[in-house]
C-alpha cells in the first residue's frame, strides 16, 4: 500500500508547477515569495474531491455553501498587491475554503481569518491546522465587526 498515491501527488506536483509558470509568471507576478507559495500549497486539498482534475485550471470551483475557491490567479494578484514580507500579519475576511490564507501563511509572520458560513469556518480550520498552517488564527463571524475587532487585535500584539 505503502506509495500507492505517489503517482497522483506527481500528478499534482506537475499541475501546480505549470499552473504557477503559465498562469500567473507569464501574466506578470515576479514577487519571488509569492511564486513559491503558489509552488507549494496544494490547492487540491481545498475543493471537493469531485473537482480535483479541475484544481490547477485558472478558473474559480465550488466548495461548498453557495462559495467558490477563487481563480489562482487572482489569489496570486492579491497577494502580489500586498507585498508581505516575513515580518507582516495579514488579515483575511472571507476564509472559504483556507486556501487564500495558506498561501499567505507560506509568506508572512500570522494570518487573521474570518468566515462567516459557519460550516466553511470549521472545515477550513480543521483543513489549515492539518495542513501544518500553525500561523494562521481561524475565527467565525461577520467580517464587519468581528473584522474590526481582529484590526484592534492585531494592533495590539
């Protein structure tokens, strides 16, 4: 049994490559850090197993909840326009399925999440914490308040 999935991790591990050099280097994101953690976190692991072949493709997929994991791209963009650094906290409104803040875990000190379907809120931090994402602080809530409240949070660390 031992190695009996290798195969198909190959077959990840070749998808997020090319995902990361055709989707997004050739549409202009250079941030070395950024490149990386779209190298290395498998967006696969994010989405239903029923969209597994479709995880790599530039195109948002459903996960649940009338929600959508976002385009690679776009995920990338974003956290290309925030130049992190080591040193920085993110917070996040919206944690879907925790693939956002994986990728910025991969980059910056601590990621503030928050979710407001409460279902989502769970999965994605039982998915985060398997994960090893150890940096990031799931909550559930309205982003609006409890948002605010993280800001002031945040600050005071």
């Amino acid at each position: 049994m031992a190695g009996c999935n290798e195969p198909q991790a190959d077959k990840f591990e070749i998808l997020r490559q090319r995902m990361v050099k055709t989707q997004i280097q050739d549409r202009g994101v250079t941030n070395y850090y950024v490149l990386e953690a779209m190298r290395k976190v498998p967006r696969h692991l994010f989405i239903p197993k029923e969209y597994h072949d479709e995880a790599y493709n530039d195109y948002p997929l459903p996960i649940g909840y009338g929600q959508t994991i976002s385009q690679p791209f776009i995920v990338a963009y974003m956290t290309d326009v925030l130049k992190p650094g080591k040193k920085m906290r993110a917070l996040e409104i919206g944690t879907g399925s925790g693939y956002q803040a994986a990728v910025l875990a991969e980059i910056v000190d601590t990621v503030y999440t928050i979710e407001i379907v409460p279902e989502l809120a769970v999965e994605s931090a039982d998915r985060l914490k398997k994960l090893g994402y150890g940096n990031v602080v799931c909550r559930f809530g309205d982003g609006y308040q409890a948002g605010r409240n993280m800001l002031l949070l945040m600050r005071s660390l």
